[in-house]
C-alpha cells in the first residue's frame, strides 16, 4: 500500500513545459490545458509502505506533428519533478 501518491501533468508547447493538473499529498490543483499542447507527460511518485519510491512517466502525443514534437523535445528535454 502506498504512503504517497503525488503526480503532475506537463504539457510541451512551443514555449517550453508548462505545467498543468497536480495533486500533492496537501491537495489537487486544477488548470487548463494549453491551447499550444504538442505533448503531455504524466509525471507520477508513489512512496510505498517500505519507503522505496517509485517514479513513473505516461507520454501523449497530442498533435501528430511527428517533426515539430522532436524539434520541440530535443529543445526543452523532460526534465521535471513533482
């Protein structure tokens, strides 16, 4: 069983990584989805009962712009934390 389960959800836009929907152990934070989206990451920690950590990633390409989607993440690589 898990003693934390925290994630937030990063959205790649022409901008960079913005950040989007989270929930922390204190709370959720709700916001919009940039309009720009190309891709979105679901950056997730659980911290099991044995207090090993385990991190995860959920990638979704929202465009299918396969060309701008590699220009865009070979310019701003995924490098986030909760």
């Amino acid at each position: 069983m898990a003693i934390s389960s925290e994630y937030t959800y990063w959205h790649l836009t022409p901008h960079g990584w913005v950040d989007g929907n989270s929930k922390t152990d204190s709370g959720n934070w709700s916001k919009s989805v940039p309009y720009d989206t190309f891709v979105t990451v679901k950056y997730q920690e659980v911290l099991e009962d044995d207090f090993s950590i385990t991190k995860t990633t959920e990638r979704t390409e929202v465009r299918t712009d396969t060309a701008r989607i590699q220009e865009l993440e070979a310019k701003f690589p995924f490098e986030f934390h909760i």
